[in-house]
C-alpha cells in the first residue's frame, strides 16, 4: 500500500509540474500580446522586418524536357535538347538516330523550385519552367518527369505535370501578337518533396533573429530591449548591428512554436539613417522621413531663350511691269528669365523641405540638382544615393 500511494503521489507531483509548466507559457505569452498592443510610433510587426533562424527556403533546381509543343519548340541548332531527347529514348529501349531528330516539338527547360525548412515528404511544392533553347513558346507543352536537386546534389523532389502560361503568341506573315512572355511557364503543385531537410526547429538551443534591411544599431537594441522585456531576463543580445542572438528560456526548450509566434507580433519602430535616393533615369526621388536641413538660402530660376526664323517672301505685285521675288528672313528672339526670390530654410523637416521646393516651382529634375547642391554645400544632412 505504501509503494501504490508513493507511486499516486509521484504522478500527481508530475501533473501539478505540467499545469505550472503550461500556466507559465500562457502567462508569458500573455504578456508578450500585452505588450505587442502598446503600439508604439510607426511600429511594424518583428516579423515584417526580421527573419528567425531555420526559417528559410531551399533553392531546387533541375534540367528537363517539355514535350507536346505545337511546333514552337526548339530547332535543330540546339543541340542539348537533340542529345537530351536521344538519351531519354535509349533508357526507354528507343534506339534512335540523332540525326533524324527534329525537336519542334520539344523544348529544353530548367526546372526551378523553392522548398521550405518545415516541408515534409509527400508535400505539394509549385515549379517554374524557363525556356533555354531557341524555343518560341511553351503554350500547351507538358513537364516529364524532372528530379530536383539542392547545393549538395542530392535528389529533394520530383516535378512533372501539365504548364500553364499566362500569355500568349500568334504570328503570322506581315503580323505578329503576343501577351507577356511564353518561354516561362509555371506548374501549381507540379511537384512533390522525396526527402526532407535535416533540419529539426523546435531542438534548436539558441535562436538567431535576423534583421533585414539597412543593418542599425539603434533599432538592434530595441529588439533586444522588447524581447528581454516581453520574455524576462537578458536571453537576447546584440552581436551586430543586424544580429540578435537569443537563448531559449527552460519552460520553451523542445518547444519553442509558441515563442516565436509570440516574438513575431512585437512592435517595433525601425531606425536608420537619413538617406535621399535620387533616380537620374526616371526623375525619381525618394526623400526619407529624417531628412534635415541646416541654415540654407535657395534660389531657383530657370533663363530660357527661344531663337525662331520665319521667312517672309515679298514679290511684284499682279500685272507688274517689271520685278522680283525677294525672299527676307525675319528672325525673333524671346528672353524669358524666371526670378524666383531666395528661399530661406533652417532646420527644415520633410514635408517642410517639399513644400519650400514646390514653392519656388521646382520639378523633379530640378529637385535633383538642388539636392546635390544642398549636398556639396554641407546644408543637406542625409546620404544622398544616385541610382
């Protein structure tokens, strides 16, 4: 009796330990929501702007042939699909003469796919198919069966299927029609996974939390700052300016699913530096919102001289006794010179920089050398980029 009541008793220990175990999950992923709905100034979510490690996606590719072409496939002049074509026939018991091959048909492809970490086996992965020989559309073909491979060689899936484009091409002789491109085709669920990645997210020890973007010490501390505030303790830390790495606190170790749906709905206030990106091609401009402005007086004007010849022809008049046709030039030159007066900025904020600039009737190409100019004089306080 004794040994049965030691056993009850030690059960009861156990359960007791799990309801604390799960009490204390729900009360710290309480206050994570609690402090994800204090929602600071131009706050996004932590997963809108960091990625978290073991979440990432596996490139797969693979070479293969796309039969069924209405005579838009390649032509003789590529020769891979000649001997891809011959060596598909052989493994069939199809003896052929590569010479006698016409792939009109037929069209070489590059098969490519993006398989991510949590992706098991049997699981349904979509493919896009990109032309590489001189074929002239993929409309109406179908995939054989495609392996594809990781970095390290290895088999991860299968791909075959019919394509589906979204475009289309008819030519003619003396006109042609087409609509988006036909050399790339996609396959929704045109593959499926053979193997997994050997990868296991909840085993992991530490968890590294990547931020994208422009790397920033300031905004790598308040992530820090959250996270050790949402979670209790200093788990997380700053290695650089785009690298935090956390430790898994005890009660989310084996189990670390609800921490980071948790830590993904923190808000955060991205910093960085003050930047001007300036697009000579199109007359673009994109200003940042901490763009300033010291002390500065701009003076825009615009002199413009238009030059015009307009010849006038004097001759005799009707019945004349005697007389020529003269021709005189008559040339007219319009000076028009815009006096714009000085405009005065100090400490200007955006939307202060952008309606002094509108005022004195600047356009974008003028907005782009008053920039650079602002720049060289030491007046414009942000990184001026041109692209």
């Amino acid at each position: 009796m004794r040994h049965q009541y030691s056993i009850i008793a030690r059960a009861e220990r156990l359960r007791r330990r799990e309801r604390l175990r799960n009490l204390a999950v729900i009360i710290v992923s309480l206050a994570l929501f609690v402090l994800a709905g204090a929602v600071p100034a131009n706050a996004v979510r932590l997963k809108d702007i960091a990625s978290f490690s073991g979440m990432r996606n596996n490139e797969l590719v693979g070479y293969g042939l796309v039969v069924g072409l209405a005579g838009t496939g390649d032509g003789t002049t590529s020769e891979f699909t000649i001997r891809s074509l011959t060596n598909m026939l052989e493994k069939m018991g199809v003896s052929v003469n590569p010479t006698n091959l016409k792939p009109k048909n037929s069209a070489a492809v590059m098969v490519t796919a993006r398989m991510p970490s949590s992706a098991r086996p049997g699981s349904p992965l979509d493919v896009t198919i990109s032309s590489m020989g001189d074929a002239k559309s993929l409309l109406g073909g179908v995939l054989l069966l495609t392996p594809l491979r990781g970095l390290d060689g290895r088999v991860y899936a299968v791909a075959q299927g019919s394509l589906t484009l979204g475009g289309y091409s008819a030519e003619g002789q003396a006109a042609t029609a087409q609509k988006n491109i036909t050399t790339v085709a996609r396959i929704p669920n045109g593959a499926t996974i053979e193997r997994e990645v050997p990868f296991h997210f909840n085993r992991q020890e530490g968890l590294t939390i990547n931020i994208a973007g422009t790397p920033d010490f300031g905004t790598a501390m308040q992530v820090v700052n959250r996270i050790n505030s949402a979670v209790g303790g200093g788990h997380a830390k700053a290695l650089d300016a785009a690298t935090i790495q956390m430790t898994i606190p005890k009660k989310f170790q084996n189990n670390i699913v609800p921490l980071v749906a948790s830590l993904e709905n923190l808000d955060i206030s991205p910093d960085s530096r003050a930047r001007v990106v300036v697009d000579e091609k199109t007359g673009t401009v994109v200003l940042g919102g901490n763009v300033r402005l010291t002390k500065v007086a701009v003076a825009h004007g615009n002199l413009q001289i238009v030059v015009s010849e307009s010849p006038n022809v004097s001759q005799p008049g009707p019945f004349a006794q005697r007389g020529q046709t003269v021709v005189t030039p008559q040339t007219d030159v319009n000076v028009k010179e815009q006096n714009n007066r000085l405009l005065l900025m100090e400490g200007a904020t955006l939307q202060e920089l952008v309606d002094g600039l509108n005022s004195v009737g600047a356009t974008p190409r003028d907005l782009i050398s008053i920039l650079r100019t602002l720049k060289t004089a030491g007046s414009l306080h942000a990184d001026l980029e041109v692209i």
